[in-house]
C-alpha cells in the first residue's frame, strides 16, 4: 500500500520560508511506553496532600490598565507551582507495561469504589448496562441518604461521594427534559455556596465538535498574556481533577477535598440530590471564586439550553461547529441542534459563531436576536482566512488571518493539527478581541506565544513510537473524518490499524464508514470502564456488512492491541479511537509503571503537529 493513503487530495502551500513545500515529519516523541507483562499495582497514597498553592493574581508584567477590569483577583497572592511533564519511559515494542515493584507498605487507605452506575453481568462476557437517569433515580438517591456530607473525610471519600451521584454521562438511557435537567436544583445549590459563580468572570463554549481545543487555545492565549486562568471541561480521561484547572495545573486533592465537601453539604436538605455533573460543575466554580482567577473559560457539558454550567453570565458566548452527535436527545437535524446549543446566548453577551451552514445559522440568528445577544460570524461578519501549508520548523501545519477594527493577526501558525483546526483558531481569537475591547491587555507577540502552547490530551496524541501508536478521542462521524484527514496529512505510515470502540448511542454506522476510508484493518473493542460501551461483536457484525476490509475482535483493550502489534510493520500505525473513554484507558495502559494515577501523566507523550 502507498504511504500516507488517507492525505488529504490537495497539496499544501509552501510558505515564504519553504519556496519547495516540503512536508516534514514533526511531533514524534522516543520511546513513549513501557514494557513488560501483567498491569501494575498502584503506588500507596496519602490520606491528604498539602493544601493547595495560595491565591493567584495577574502577574504585573505588562498590565495596568487591564488589572483594574479583573473581577476578584487576590493582590500580593502567589501563582501556584506549573506541573511538570513526566518524561516517557524509554522501552522495546512490546506494547504491555512491565509489572510494577510491589510497594513497601500497604496504601493507608482503601481505593475508592468504581461508579455507582456499575453494569450488571449477562454471563457471556459482556456487560448490560441498565441504569437511566429519571426523577425516580434521583428520588431514590435522597431517599438512601446519599446527599450527606459526615462521610466525607479524605480524598477517596470525596471520590466515592462523588460517584454515588447520578451520572448521566455513563448512563445508557437518559430523558432530555426540562423535569430531569433542572437549571433551579443548579441554581439553588450555587446560591448555598455563596453564588461562586458570579464571583469570576467567565466564557461559555458550547458546540459538538471543537470545544475543547477551542477552551484550550483561549486558555493558552490568556495564561500567555500573564492572567490566571480556570479552565472547565468533560470528560476527564485518567482522572476526575483533569476537568478543574488553574493555569494548566489540575486541582490538588486537599482542595478537590474541600470543595467537594462544600458542595454535599450544600446539597443537604435539597428536594433532590444534585447529579455528578452538577456537583463537579458546583466545585468548579467554588474553586475558581476562592483562587480568586481572573477569568476561567467553562466548556458546555451537553447540549447548552438545561446544561449545568448554563447559569453564569459570561463575557462571551462561543458555539462551534454543529454536526450530529447525541441526536436522541438534542434533536435529529442540525438545527434542532444548533436550537439547544444557541441556548447558552444571554441578553447583551456577545456571541461568537464560524461560518455555519444555512440552516444552522438562521437558527443562531433567530435565537440571538430573541434573547438580545449582538451575534458576530467568524468568516462572515470578521474577516478570517487559512491556508494548509508547511515549513522547515513546523512542518504541515495550519495559519490564520483574522482582521477586525482594533485586530490585525496575520499568518499565525494553529498549534493544533488538522484543518479543521482553523475554525476553532479564528474563534478564540475573535474572543481574545472582545475581550481586549473590555479592558483586557492582550499583546499580539504574547497571544502569538500563549496560542503556540496550546495541547489537548487525547487528540493526536502519540503515546507509543515502536510501533507508533496515536490515540484520539474522536467519537462522532464528523470527528472521524477529521481524523482519517489529519492523520493522512500529519503521520507519515504505510498502512492503518484502526482500534475501535464507541458508545453504543452513537451513529455508529456513520461512524463505521468514516473509519473503513482511513483504516486498512479493524479491531473492535471496548473500554473496561465505559457502560454505554457498544458490544465489539455487534460492531464487528455491522462493519462485515459494510465493508470488506480485514477486521477482527479483541475484547479487552489490551487483547486489540496485542493483536494490532502482531498485524503492523515498522512503518505502519497503530490508531486508537472511538471514545475519549477508550483512548483514557489506552492513555493509562502505555504509561504502564508509570502511571500514579495523577493527571501529570497526559503530559508524558508527544503531540503531533
């Protein structure tokens, strides 16, 4: 098979300082894994870790002027200590982590039990999972008690409190309602708090495709410019505090502690218990108002109209790309979509969209215009441009213009791969605009160094260099296709092993057809940990009878990666997708002995791009 089969049809422009367009490999990192035999036990851990880092503030570099328009900011408080990236393991190709040494003594406390929503068993090795979210669930939850705060003591307490709450997110059925998504059980548990969220500034990002990447490069451009920044997204791939942020660096478990022991003692005496998003979105916003950031960016969890985080009044409203995903609950057409998404616009806020199709966009029109939000369209309304190209330093690579009144940014290199990339570049920059009109000092050459820093773990991640392995957590059709693209254009390969399992409420079929272009064979598996997991059989099943290509069933991740290491060759890839659940769970595998459990260890691979 040629190499790089799945490049995209086009060539890219070569740059000024690349006249020939040569395309260079970049992003590869040495020795990514471990290997070895059985999984490693993990390290004791301490009942409580020092508390966390004192309050943060803005830097003064660069801003007078801006400082005096933060809300909440701590003077004289210090920034918290940046995390440091774990290095890679160097190791041979085996692709199973060495067992870990035994530890010394044992853990002085219990691990925290799995999630409450545990499937029940069917005796033919597969799991069924059977838990909906309705008011009867949560009734249920109050009725046991479970809304108490006396258990929590420690981390692993907090932990198992927290995940003795409903979790939507791993429930197969789940009723899209007004009664089940209740804004005033939010609102009422905020308001016990201390209203936190009213205490920070914020900006709301909504959309299916792209709000994490968007989150991201906003984030990156404002830390870059010397503020301290929150950063709020779902889900969390190794561990929970990955999704509660301040400047990069995860929450710390005495603080996670804390805020989650705030939050149920909130919750007592409330009609129903609040569900685990509210509870882990209620922490978030307690943590940001007592670290006094000065701005935190807050990724939508579903939808937008009844989301949890849809109760703060943000300097912006952002809603990217609009595609089918969750069409059972949002709607079946991209404006019924696009409808719950435009949710999140509030009267006077400014509203971000890119260049949306017909439909969607009268829809986000309709919707601004009703609530009173002065809506502006990236590529329409503000000038932007892109171009795929490469050059000696960056090799292929994405840059973008954007130009409005008080803005001229020209050429900049999007730190993410992929075109589609470029979309959600224009938009955190308009942002980065709005905001400088409210008083935020921005300069050009520190949101050019802020952007250039910018990762997403998950996403054209390579965790693994012999054989290379990417994991990315694409998860819907149009998700799919971006990869298939990115990967074609990025990785230099021979061929594609494609290892593969999604939630079964997905479109699966579409997302079945999307891989078989990409990929030159299939493992079907399932994350261990995921019960919305469809069955591997079911998706070999279907894939036979839309596709001829080679495919086969490893039913434990571990198994489809055995098996994918004896299908490949030095020059072939290794590609795991499907879920961001099964890409956590490959994420962990290859970090092997490695891995502490900690969020740290997203930071122990490279990137592509």
């Amino acid at each position: 098979m040629p190499r790089n089969a799945n490049s995209p049809s086009r060539k890219p422009d070569p740059t000024p300082s690349n006249p020939t367009g040569t395309v260079k490999k970049g992003g590869k990192a040495e020795g990514g894994g471990a290997s070895g035999g059985a999984k490693p036990k993990p390290k004791p851990k301490p009942a409580r870790e020092t508390p966390a880092t004192p309050k943060l503030t803005v830097p003064d570099s660069g801003n007078p002027a801006g400082k005096t328009t933060v809300v909440g900011t701590a003077k004289g408080a210090k920034k918290p200590a940046r995390t440091t990236s774990a290095k890679p393991s160097a190791g041979p190709a085996n692709l199973s982590p060495k067992p870990a040494p035994k530890p010394a003594q044992k853990p002085a406390q219990k691990p925290a039990p799995k999630s409450a929503t545990k499937p029940a068993a069917t005796g033919k090795g597969r799991s069924a999972p059977t838990a909906t979210f309705t008011e009867a669930k949560l009734a249920g939850d109050a009725k046991r008690g479970k809304a108490g705060s006396g258990e929590i003591s420690n981390y692993a307490s907090a932990l198992r409190w927290l995940h003795d709450r409903a979790d939507i997110e791993r429930m197969r059925v789940v009723r899209y309602s007004d009664d089940a998504f209740k804004l005033d059980r939010m609102r009422e548990l905020l308001r016990r708090l201390g209203n936190p969220h009213e205490q920070v500034r914020t900006i709301h990002v909504g959309g299916t495709n792209g709000k994490g990447a968007t989150v991201a490069m906003l984030a990156a451009m404002l830390e870059g410019c010397g503020y301290t920044v929150g950063q709020y997204v779902s889900p969390h791939l190794l561990d929970v505090r990955e999704r509660i942020s301040i400047n990069g660096a995860p929450i710390d478990r005495a603080s996670f502690t804390d805020a989650i022991r705030a939050v149920a003692e909130a919750a007592v005496g409330l009609p129903q218990p609040p569900t685990f998003f509210e509870v882990i979105t209620a922490a978030a916003f307690k943590h940001y108002a007592e670290e006094a950031v000065d701005i935190a960016v807050i990724e939508v969890g579903l939808g937008g109209r009844l989301d949890s985080t849809n109760v703060i009044t943000p300097e912006i409203s952002i809603i990217t790309s609009i595609d089918l995903d969750h069409t059972r609950l949002l709607g079946s057409t991209r404006a019924e979509i696009a409808r719950e998404k435009a949710g999140i616009f509030k009267p006077g806020v400014p509203a971000l969209v890119f260049d949306p199709d017909a439909p969607v966009e009268a829809v986000f029109r309709e919707v601004a215009a009703k609530v009173g939000a002065p809506l502006r369209i990236v590529n329409k309304d503000i000038e932007f441009s892109s171009r795929f190209c490469s050059s000696p330093d960056l090799g292929p690579h994405t840059r973008v213009c954007l130009y409005t009144q008080t803005s001229r940014l020209e050429h900049l290199p999007v730190p993410l791969p992929g075109e589609h990339q470029a979309g959600n570049c224009g938009l955190a920059l308009a942002a980065i605009d709005i905001l400088r009109s409210s008083g935020l000092v921005c300069p050009e050459d520190k949101v050019t160094a802020g952007l250039a820093r910018t990762r997403v773990p998950g996403r054209m991640q390579v965790v693994h260099e012999r054989p290379k392995v990417l994991v990315d957590g694409a998860h819907n059709p149009a998700s799919i296709t971006a990869l298939m693209k990115c990967a074609g254009a990025h990785v230099p390969y021979d061929s594609m092993v494609c290892v593969f399992g999604c939630c079964a409420d997905k479109d699966v079929g579409a997302m079945l057809d999307r891989v078989s272009l990409g990929a030159d064979k299939v493992i079907f598996t399932r994350a261990s940990g995921n019960p919305r997991a469809m069955d591997p059989d079911e998706l070999h099943r279907m894939f036979i009878e839309r596709s001829g290509k080679m495919s086969q069933v490893g039913r434990t991740l571990e198994e489809a990666l055995e098996l994918a290491e004896r299908a490949v060759s030095r020059e072939d890839l290794i590609c795991v997708t499907g879920s961001f659940y099964l890409v956590g769970e490959a994420i962990k595998h290859f970090a092997g002995k490695d891995f502490k459990g900690d969020p740290a260890t997203l930071a122990s691979s490279a990137w592509v791009g």
